[in-house]
C-alpha cells in the first residue's frame, strides 16, 4: 500500500493506536485476495439498507405514509455509514491509490451524491422530496450487485 498525507507527515500514528487498527482493518487480507475487514462490515451494512429499500418500496406500494420520516431517518444514518467509510478508507491509503480502482470511484461519487440529497433534504430552504434520497440510495445499492458478483 502506499502511504497517504497523514502516514508521511506523522509516521508514528500509524505504528500503534487507533490509526494502526483502522489500516489493519482496510488492509488485513487484502494481499491474499481476500476482502478486508472494513469490507465484510459494509457488506453488511449494504443488505441492512437493501432491506430497508424494499421495505420502503413496499410501503409505496401499499400508499402507506405513515413511516416516511422514519425511513428518510434511516437513510440519512447510511449515508453517514458510506461517509464514514469512505474517511476510514481514505485515512489509511492514498488518494492516488484510493482513486486508482474504478469501483471505489463509483462508490465515491455515489456516497457523496447521496450524503448531499440526504443533508439537502434537511436544509430549510431546500426542497428535497423524499423519493429523490431513496433514488440515490438506490444508485449506492448498485455496490451490493458487484459484491454479489464477486461471490462467485
């Protein structure tokens, strides 16, 4: 792995503490072709919030209202969770090597498009349906098909 900004200007955050931990979790695993911790986490994450978009399409369906501030509640938490993600994963390699994979930019570009609607949606002075923060996220479920391919 290279070493991003942090690594090269403070070498010994990385050699023990919570920023050690964090590259171990982004990077155990991954020279054997297995996916990383932080990965294995965020697959999970990834089927919770299929879940929860099924869920929310069936409630749709059913013209059944009642539940659309709690679940615009639970997508703003993922976008956090995708946010999150992406600052554990950029804090433990470079940007050049974090934009080096094709999949990860989808995911960048993805994850901040649905960070943006999700904070747009609770600004005041926007007007930010709903259904446009379910679409994005959507878009962000498109990772859960990659991750299903690569089960294979």
């Amino acid at each position: 792995p290279m070493r991003n900004v942090l690594e090269i200007k403070h070498p010994g955050w990385y050699e023990k503490g919570l920023l050690k931990s964090v590259k171990d979790m982004v990077w155990h695993g991954t020279q054997t072709g297995e996916p990383s911790r932080l990965d294995g986490y965020m697959n999970y994450v990834l089927l919770l919030n299929a879940v929860v978009v099924v869920a929310e399409s069936v409630q749709d369906l059913q013209h059944v209202s009642k539940y659309d501030e709690i679940f615009t509640a639970i997508e703003f938490a993922f976008s956090w969770a995708y946010v999150v993600e992406f600052a554990i994963l950029i804090s433990a390699m470079s940007w050049a090597e974090y934009t080096s994979n094709s999949a990860r930019l989808f995911d960048f570009v993805t994850t901040w498009l649905l960070f943006g609607v999700s904070m747009a949606y609770y600004l005041p002075f926007a007007d930010v349906q709903g259904e446009l923060m379910r679409y994005a996220n959507m878009l962000r479920l498109l990772r859960l098909i990659r991750v299903i391919k690569s089960l294979k």
